[in-house]
C-alpha cells in the first residue's frame, strides 16, 4: 500500500506582517476556505478524501490514502496558492509521504477527562486545545519545506521526479536534495478543474508577476526569498545573487 501524501502549506511573511495589516490573515482565510472548497466539491467521498489540520498561519492537508502519482497534491497545491496570490499574498508549500494516525490515546489521561464537548481541555478558567494527529507524512513535509530555499514555491523531494506529472515545469534546487515545480507556469488540468469545481480564484500570469513585483516593493522581503522565489519560479524580477 503506497504512503498518505501530505501537503505543508503556509503564508509567507506572516508574522512580520501579522503587526502591520489585514490583508495577510485575510489570506489565511482564503487559504483556509481553498481548502475547505476543495474537499467539499471536488474530495467529498471516500476513497479520496483529504483531511487538513491548521498549525498556526498554515495547514497540514493529508489524503486518505496513497497513490502512485503526486498529481492530486501537486493540483491541490498549486491551486491554493494560485488561490492565495490572487489577493497579493503568497504561500509555500511542500509534499511529503508518510503514515499518519490518531495520538490522542497516548496523552495523559488527567488532560483527556478535562475536554469538554467542543475537544478543548479546561484548565481552571483557560483552556488548552490538542493536535489530535500526527505521523511521519507530516514530519517528512516539514522536512522538505525546511530543506527547500526561502520563497513562495512549491517542493518535492528530488527522489519523487518519476511521479510528477509531464506537464510540470521543474527545477533543481542547488545543493538540496528537493525540486521544485513552477506554479505559476506549469498548466495541468486537474487544476483547471479544482479551480472550477470550487469555485478557487484563478490569476492570470501576468497578474500574480505584477502582485508578486508589488509585493516585493511594498514588504520589502529579505533578499534571499525575493532572489529565489524569482528564479525558481521564472519571475521578471531582474536581481543578481550578490546584491
């Protein structure tokens, strides 16, 4: 039986712009109900539903089952954060495989009897809430993200090349054991669909270039995330490595 696949994904800048705007947690609600839109109308049922746990400015998306391609999360993913750049906002995210399964029997048993019906534990007047789910799909899509360079992309491991579908423009990461695919380039028409299905934004090319220029000029992002989000993704920002 193949490994869940599981997608990392989460907002770009948002704890430097949390502080300075609205637009950022808009866009982790636009993320939040891309994902909610997908699995309402495009994964309702089994055996292709996906499951997602947000995890601060971001989400864990987790299918039900393996599959041979990486198509659904690659489509998935670049649907998103199509979805997200619409709004002049930007997402990273990263795919990874693994097991993934129910913790909850394996806290202590003093904080499971305080949860009230809503899942949250009472602790006096506070509360506490619980991450009731984790596996090696989870921790091996952090793992990819955090060896992927800073920027707005979308990685695999490089080991996965074979499984990405043909119509993905991908490139080499430099000295990192990851690949990473061009979302704002590469037209493959499952995502098509999902954008249609649900009813996702749909930025052109030449939009998310012009929100991506502005966003570079307004934020103000360090230079290594300007730098390679550009050339990863093939943006028309012109800027040398050393400046």
């Amino acid at each position: 039986m193949q490994e869940r696949w599981g997608i990392y994904i989460d907002v770009e800048g948002f704890s430097v712009l949390y502080s300075r705007e609205n637009q950022v947690l808009l866009a982790l609600g636009d993320l939040m109900e891309a994902i909610f839109l997908i699995a309402e109308n495009c994964y309702p049922e089994s055996p292709d539903r996906i499951f997602a746990h947000q995890t601060g400015d971001g989400f864990a998306i987790i299918s039900e089952f393996g599959a041979e391609s990486l198509e659904v999360p690659i489509a998935i993913s670049i649907a998103l954060l199509h979805h997200v750049a619409a709004r002049g906002r930007f997402a990273k995210a990263s795919i990874g495989e693994g097991g993934f399964s129910d913790i909850i029997g394996c806290y202590p048993e003093r904080v499971l009897n305080a949860r009230t019906k809503d899942g949250s534990v009472k602790m006096g007047g506070g509360i506490m809430t619980l991450f009731p789910v984790m596996g090696t799909v989870l921790i091996n899509a952090v793992g990819v993200a955090k060896r992927s360079p800073s920027g707005a992309l979308l990685t695999v491991a490089s080991s996965n090349r074979t499984r990405l579908p043909a119509d993905c423009i991908v490139k080499e990461v430099a000295d990192s054991p990851v690949l990473s695919i061009d979302w704002i380039h590469s037209h493959l028409s499952l995502v098509s669909q999902l954008q249609v299905y649900a009813g996702l934004r749909n930025p052109s090319v030449s939009e998310i270039e012009a929100a991506f220029i502005q966003y570079v000029s307004n934020q103000n992002p360090p230079h290594s995330w300007v730098y390679s989000t550009a050339q990863l993704l093939s943006l028309p920002l012109r800027i040398r490595e050393d400046d």
